[in-house]
C-alpha cells in the first residue's frame, strides 16, 4: 500500500512539474501585448504610411489590413524582409515592434463592397 501511495505521489509531482515547464514555455513564447498608441507615432515616424497608407490598405507597399501574423513573425519579418527595407533591431527594438503591431491590429478592415453604397449599386446593375 506505501508503494502504490508514492507512486500516486509520484505521478501526480511529475504532472505539476510537466504542468509548469509546459506553462513557463508558453510565457516566453507569448509577448507582452503592444501600446497601439505608441505603434502609431512609429508607423508615423518611420513613413509606413508612404508604402502601405495611412490606413494600412497598401499602396505601393503590401497591404497591411487585415494583418494575418502573429506579432513573432511581424517581428522577424520586418528585421529582415524580403521586399522592404529592413528594419534591424538597432531601428526598431521587438518592444517597438509589438506596438507597430498593436496599432496595425487596431486599424479598421476594408468595408465588403456590398457595404459601400456605389459598388453595392454596380454590383446590383442598377
């Protein structure tokens, strides 16, 4: 019976210590949310806006909105893109970065077009 009650005990550590390691990758994995305030005066002093608008709907630059990564790859992509010029971490920290990313999230989707009175009324012929 001792057996089978240190074995229960046993198990049950390994599961809170497997619990814990698991949790703390996670926190490191996860980071902090972004000040989209902040994101904003950066995505105004670094001329984003003369690539991708003011709105973050593109233009000569990839269109922004809505923006499907995850703050981690926005991150290593703006370090080193493939179509941009980039911006290393001596331009733009990771903070810094996680509140460009907090502001572009903020930003308004494009309306359907069906919700925009002149394309809703193309669309329907009349």
């Amino acid at each position: 019976m001792r057996n089978l009650e240190f074995g229960m005990r046993g198990v049950a550590t390994c599961a809170c210590l497997a619990l814990l390691v698991v949790s703390a990758a996670v926190s490191a994995q996860t980071p902090a949310a972004g000040d989209a305030q902040k994101g904003k005066e950066l995505y105004l002093k670094y001329s984003c806006y003369a690539c991708h608008g003011y709105d973050g709907h593109g233009g000569a630059g990839a269109r922004l909105v809505p923006l499907a990564m995850t703050v981690t790859r926005f991150t290593a992509y703006v370090h080193n893109p493939r179509r941009m010029p980039p911006y290393t971490e001596k331009v733009l920290s990771d903070a810094q970065l996680a509140d460009l990313f907090a502001y572009i999230k903020s930003l308004p989707a494009s309306p359907s077009a069906d919700q925009i009175p002149l394309l809703s009324r193309i669309i329907a012929g009349k």
